[in-house]
C-alpha cells in the first residue's frame, strides 16, 4: 500500500501569476513535437529535451540514449514518454539522483520536468516520502503522469522554465556540487581507509595530506563554531613590551621619621585688610 502524497500549498511563484511582459530573447522558446516537419527540428527537439533535463554538463555522446532518439523521430513516442526515459536513465541516477539527499533530488527534479522551484521543505518532505515509497521511477512517473505537467506541457511540448523572471535557468545549475555531495565524497573516500594507512611516512614525516583526509566531515562543522578571540594589536605591543620598561625610582629618604619635608603654606583668611588696630 503505497502512501499518498501530504496535503501542500502552493506558495505565488512567477508561473502561477499571469504576466504582461513582453517576450524577448530571454523568454523560453517553446518547442513542439507537432511543429516539426524537417529532421532539422526533431534535432532541436531532442537537443532541447537533453539540455533541459540533463542539464549542460550532462550532455555527451557517453549519455545519449539513441533508443528514445530513434523512437522519437520514428514519432513512436511522444515528447512525454521521452522525458519519462531520460528521467529514469541511467546517467540521470548516477549523476544526479545519487549525488543528492532526496529533499534537494526533489528540487532539482521541479525545477527540470515541471519548470518551477519546489514551493518550500514542506513539498520536499512530501514527494520525499514518494522516492522512498516508490523509488526513483516511480517518482519520475508520478511527475510526469500528474496533473500539472499535463496541464503545463501536454505530450509534445518540451518542459522550460515558466515565466524565467531574471538569473540563469534551472537547468544550467550542477546538482553535484552541494554540501551533501562534498560530505559523501569524503565518507566513500575515508570507508576504503584503516588508522595506519593514513599514517603514511613519507621520507620520515608525516604525509599531511593522508592526516587530513583522515579528520571526519563534523570536525570541520565543529572547527567552524569555534569563536576566534579578537586581537587588539596595540595591547599586544603593550603588554610585550611593558616588561622591559624600568620605571626611575622617584623616592627620597626623609631626614625625620615623620616630619613633613614641605612646610604649610600661609592661608589668606578673608577680611585681612581690615587694620589691626581700630580708631574711631
């Protein structure tokens, strides 16, 4: 029994508003099955389709699926069902379900097949729950089968951006290059590793690279919130060099134990010009 998907509100993105702009050369060209007439524009077809979900650092000729190319063109398939097999093809898993948690899988797989950003962690969470259920087929059927890609893109449109606004497309960010990425590059590299292999010597010292591949991911994380005292540069210099400054001794022995050295001065009392002796 598989379970269904948690309710979520879509949040106002740019494709759920209608807009008055005018189209430009930064708008989306829209490409159809049913305008093709040349083998020319089955090409552009099939190069956008790879440009759109696999994404321009996944388009060689190692990742091209020439059985969905020869049905397409044959029009034995439509633009949907060839979107459904790059998504389920083997580099899409490799290099980009593989290479993400399933939260990020998510978002990167919107922002490809249905043309928008996730609406949040809550959707991320819910078709999360769908990859564990189903896997990854089953995830790539349920978007391709559901309601909005039939609504946004029927079976002979090409997916695109809805509404691109301003940045770069979706499809040109790499789904690789990630914290969650970097951190499993380092645990598939420290699996294969023992203690005394990274305590490798090299011509009798110790080879700091092995060392540090050797420091797990959440010692970097700790390393961060270390707070790093401030530096005041000039009570540094004062307290380096305060000790060697002498200080004069400024003292003088007393002749009398006691006895003042300075003697008090007079005090003018008020009313001193008045004469000591009166005459009336």
């Amino acid at each position: 029994m598989s379970i269904p998907l948690l309710e979520i509100k879509p949040k106002t993105q740019n494709q759920r508003v209608d807009g008055y702009d005018v189209l430009d050369e930064d708008d989306p060209k829209p490409y159809r099955l049913t305008d093709a007439t040349s083998d020319t524009d089955v090409n552009e077809i099939i190069w956008a389709l790879y440009r759109q979900i696999y994404g321009e650092h996944l388009i060689l000729d190692a990742y091209r699926q020439p059985f969905l190319e020869s049905q397409l063109r044959n029009r034995a398939i439509s633009v949907r069902e060839f979107v459904r097999g790059l998504g389920k093809s083997e580099p899409y898993r490799e290099l980009v379900a593989e290479t993400n948690s399933n939260y990020r899988l998510v978002d990167v797989t919107f922002k490809r097949f249905l043309g928008r950003a996730s609406y949040g962690k809550n959707e991320e969470i819910a078709w999360s729950i769908v990859i564990a259920s189903k896997g990854l087929h089953g995830f790539i059927d349920a978007i391709v089968d559901g309601e909005e890609y039939t609504t946004s893109f029927g079976d002979d449109i090409v997916p695109y951006q809805r509404r691109r606004m301003e940045a770069r497309p979706f499809n040109l960010a790499n789904p690789r290059y990630d914290d969650y990425w970097r951190g499993r590059l380092l645990e598939m590299d420290l699996a294969t590793r023992s203690y005394y292999q990274v305590r490798q010597y090299q011509a009798g010292d110790l080879d700091k690279k092995y060392i540090r591949q050797a420091i797990p991911a959440g010692f970097f994380n700790m390393a961060q919130t270390i707070l790093i005292p401030q530096v005041n540069s000039q009570r540094d210099v004062a307290r380096s060099t305060s000790g060697s400054i002498k200080i004069p001794d400024m003292t003088r022995e007393t002749a009398t134990v006691g006895k003042p050295m300075v003697s008090r001065p007079r005090v003018a009392l008020p009313y001193r010009y008045i004469p000591s002796n009166k005459t009336v």
